[in-house]
C-alpha cells in the first residue's frame, strides 16, 4: 500500500469509518485522545503525529481522575448505529473493546489485550484476514469473546438487513464470510476480492447479545449495557437527562490496570467548558479559537498540545428541503460562499495559523493521491451564483431578496453552540447569502441538540464536521456520497452514482482505487451537496502531568495507558 502521509503543508487525516460531529465548540469540549506550545502566543508547532505526551506504563502513577467536558451525551449509544455520533464513540471506547490501534502517524496495530496474533494473505485473488483472540477475552456477563462477535459486527454492518440502521457498509459489503479458525478463539475473514483497506474494520465490535434488528436500532437508545462491555474500565453511572458519564476501573478486566480511579464526562455548552476549565473543575479543554486560547495563557501549569486535526468541517445543503431540492439552487448557494473569507475568521488569533483550503473529502493534502476536487467543481463567484438563481426563476424582488411564484428566498442556518467564532461565521455567511439575494436565517440552537438535528434532518444549512480515526479514506467513499447513506445527511445522490461507488470499491489497487476516486468525487461534488470549510488544528489544553492524552491526530491508544506521570 503506497499511501503514506507527505511531510508537507498543515493538513489531516481521513477517517476509520467517518462519524458525524457538530461544529460549535472549535474543539470546545476538548475529549480529543502532546511537542507542545506554550500558551504565550508564538507561532503553532502543528505537529503531523500527534502532540499526546506518550508515556510508557512505568512513567506513570497510579491514581487520579480525568475530568472532561463533552458536547453532549448521545441519545444513541451504539456506535454503529447511523444516529451515532463523535460523542458516543468517545464514551464508547471505555468500556468496550478496542481491537485495532493506531499510532499518531496512522501505523496500525492490534491490542493485544483482546488480538495476540493477526495475519492477512492473498488465496485466489481474495484477501483473507485471521485474528487470534485472547484466551481470557470476555464481556463483563461472561460471555466469551470469540469468532461470533467479528461474525455479528460483520452481520450487522453489511447493509444485508434492511431493518439495521447502521451507519455504514463500506469494506463489511466486501466480505464473503466470517468463520471460526482452529478454534472458536480464531477469526478467519474472506473478502469476496483484494481488499487493500481491512485495517479499517473490526476496530471496534459489536457484542453478540445484539442479535436483532430492534436490539441494534433500540437497546442502546437512552441507556448503555455495562453487562456487555469488556474493557478496562467499567460504567458506573450515566445520566442522560443532566448529561453526564462516570467510568471507574474493571474489576473482571484481564489485561493492564487503568491507571485513574475514574473519568467523568460532563456535558457543557462552548463557554461553560472554558470556564470550567479556568476553574479547575475539568482537566482538559479544547481551545482552537483565539478566544479560548487568549483565556488559557496566563494560566499556571497548562500545556497546549496541537496537532493536525483527524476531521473534516463542512456545510450540509438539505436537499431535502422544497427550495433545495433543485440542484440549480445548491449550486448557486455554494458558489455564493467565499470559503476563504469563512477560514480567515475560524484561524484569526491563532498565531498565524493557515491552512489551503480543502478539496476532498477522501484525502488531505498530506496524503498522496490527493487531488483538489471541490475546487474543480465549485469557485467562489457572487455574480455567476445570481445568474444561476436567475436560471432557477429566482428573481430578485424590491428589497434585494429574490422570489418565485410568490415566495421568498428564505432558509435556516443552524448555529449549535454559543461560540463567538461559530456566530461570527454564521453572520458571515448570511451577508453572503444576502448579496446573492438569499434571505438566511440564522436559527440558534444548544450543540446538544445536534443529533436530533441531523436525524430529523432539521435543518436547511448547517456546519457540521466528519470525525476520523484512519488513513484510509477513499475505503469510506460510499459512506460520505452513495444516496441513503446515514453520513450522507445532504440527502443528495442517484442510483447511476451508487452503481459507480460500487464499482470504484471493487477495485484491488490501491493505487488505482485513488485515482479513480478523484474522478468519481469531482462527479458527487457535482451534487452540491457538502462544501468543505476547513480542517485546521486540534488545540488541546491540559496538565502537563497528563500521558497519552491531548491532541492526538491519528492515535487510537489504550485508555488504560491515559495517566499522570510520576
């Protein structure tokens, strides 16, 4: 595989199976997993791998809590499920299996605590891939964890069940059968063909207890399952009315002792976490705004770890709404917004941070392949974006906002959060709007109300972001375009584009899957259906003390191994 991340201009990563975040806090919530900056105002040392502080287990002290703001407490709490977001997958992690890892430049490699031998081989054209799972590996109710729980994430994320809601097929479509090894403690995976991107799935693993289309959708909906779990912490308590999360450490966990006596998640709006933070009452906040960071840098004893940002930040066109649904329209809307212009305000303060605007939604400009593909299709133009209002019969009325068979231009743009950054975008954009002759409403709701949002798709224009864990980007091109995909919350796409994404991950290459990729993504960009705003950094406040926790771009690490140092 010849994807490897170039040294070069600031940029991300792509994505593990992408996951759909809000946009408000800037990194507000700071439950990002650090050479680090001072707080003092000189230029930022983004670094490419990660700034986590990363420790051995003999450095660090045993003891202690880790307090974190988050967004919001999910009402969807399997991480599978397509309602699921960011934040579920942050508490997620703590108490379930984490079977693959990355390190911060996206080396993958298994935990051995659940996988003490993995190997991947070519038999007839196909890729068959062997885990060898712990002999002491079970789920807290004793069920053992064995071939079934890869057959059944398989199962459910295959996209066979039409009842499943799941997030997302990709590379789990691709595969011919899951069977048992030598024993029931081996995993043998056979694609239906080479498969260059498996390291991207059985990741994380659904439990066999969910063993039907309702238990999927429903069982983790308002609540969790402790007794499912199996790893080296435990639940102790989640509320989801006042937002909160507790995990304490895994009595009938076998592998490493987690170090801290617990982590408690706390759910805050952008300002309430800054002011937590400054009051001690959290021990870690994001801070990627000039705002945020200004607060923190007279602070004693802060570290500012900074690294490039496994993520992408976007506006999602509804297509589902009655004006939006003419294809004409969203062109015109995304030719209309001067992305330069939205960059310029999210980046001012952060001691000269800039970035090139992004391209893709496969690839960052640090990986090979990539290609800028939005910018193929799409060029700020305000006098080409009327023109295009004028070609949908959209005319302009007498006070400037255009009309069509007696109704007016108007739509929402849906601000989650109290970030002065995220409002002053929002305005930015509705002054955008306006000189085209589009009336914007800018709609203020709490980013605890982002899940509902997206599901209901309650919205009209809304920035949101894709979360990311791997570098294997163009494996997940069906789940950011193919129609009917749960990410794809732009509505947009057509069968005959569903029928080439088909075709595209059919393709053994890699290579050659790359490249034909960015021909594929300039044709679903043509859809005008997501515009990518910006990547930027991930800014993360915190102790000094603090290992293996902070701004870590690809790094999937142990939560056992997250502690205090000596």
């Amino acid at each position: 595989m010849n994807m490897k991340l170039r040294r070069t201009a600031l940029a991300v990563v792509t994505a593990s199976a992408l996951i759909l975040t809000g946009c408000a806090s800037d990194g507000g919530s700071g439950s990002s997993d650090g050479s680090s900056n001072s707080a003092s105002g000189e230029k930022l040392d983004v670094k490419l791998d990660g700034s986590y502080n990363p420790k051995d287990r003999s450095e660090l002290k045993e003891g202690g809590e880790l307090r974190l703001a988050i967004d919001e407490i999910s009402q969807q709490q399997n991480t599978f499920q397509a309602d699921a977001t960011t934040y579920t997958s942050s508490l997620w992690k703590y108490y379930n299996p984490q079977i693959g890892l990355f390190d911060g430049a996206g080396e993958f490699h298994v935990n051995n605590d659940y996988i003490t031998d993995v190997k991947d081989e070519e038999k007839d054209g196909k890729t068959v891939v062997t885990f060898t799972i712990h002999e002491k590996a079970q789920y807290n109710d004793g069920t053992p964890i064995d071939w079934k729980s890869f057959e059944n994430t398989w199962k459910f994320n295959n996209g066979e069940n039409k009842d499943v809601n799941v997030s997302a097929t990709d590379g789990y479509e691709l595969i011919e059968s899951v069977k048992p090894g030598e024993n029931d403690k081996q995993a043998v995976i056979t694609f239906k063909q080479a498969y260059p991107w498996w390291q991207g799935l059985f990741n994380v693993l659904l439990p066999p207890q969910v063993d039907s289309a309702q238990k999927f959708n429903e069982a983790y909906l308002g609540k969790v399952h402790p007794e499912w779990g199996a790893g080296p912490y435990k639940v102790e308590s989640v509320d989801f009315q006042n937002g909160s999360a507790t995990f304490v450490p895994n009595e009938k966990w076998w592998g490493d002792k987690p170090f801290l006596d617990k982590v408690t998640y706390r759910q805050m709006e952008d300002q309430a976490s800054i002011n937590a933070f400054k009051a001690g009452e959290i021990d870690a906040t994001g801070v990627a705004n000039k705002e945020r960071l200004a607060a923190v840098k007279d602070m004693p004893d802060v570290e500012i770890r900074t690294a490039m940002t496994p993520g992408k930040n976007l506006y999602t066109l509804n297509s589902k709404n009655e004006i939006l649904s003419d294809i004409k329209v969203r062109e015109a809307i995304m030719t209309g917004i001067d992305r330069s212009t939205l960059s310029g305000i999210r980046f001012n303060g952060l001691n000269g941070y800039t970035e090139e605007l992004p391209g893709s939604f496969n690839l960052y400009q640090t990986q090979e392949g990539y290609e800028d593909n939005f910018g193929s299709v799409v060029k700020f133009d305000a006098e080409k974006a009327k023109s295009l209002l004028d070609e949908a019969g959209w005319k302009e009325g007498s006070d400037g906002i255009r009309e069509k068979d007696g109704k007016k231009l108007s739509m929402r743009y849906t601000l989650l959060g109290d970030s002065s950054i995220s409002k002053a975008m929002a305005t930015a954009t509705q002054k955008m709007m306006k000189d085209i002759g589009v009336d914007l409403k800018v709609e203020e709701r709490p980013v605890s109300d982002f899940s509902e949002i997206t599901s209901k798709y309650d919205f009209d224009i809304l920035p949101m972001g894709f979360s990311s864990g791997d570098p294997f980007g163009v494996a997940y091109f069906g789940q950011t375009y193919r129609s009917g995909s749960q990410l794809n919350r732009s509505g947009t796409g057509t069968p005959e584009l569903d029928k080439k994404i088909d075709k595209l991950s059919q393709i053994a290459d890699p290579d050659e899957q790359i490249k034909e990729s960015n021909k594929l993504e300039k044709e679903a960009l043509a859809q005008y259906g997501i515009i990518p705003i910006y990547n930027g950094p991930t800014m993360v406040a915190t102790h000094p003390d603090i290992a293996n926790f902070g701004a870590n771009s690809f790094a999937v690490i142990e939560v056992e191994n997250i502690g205090y140092t000596k």
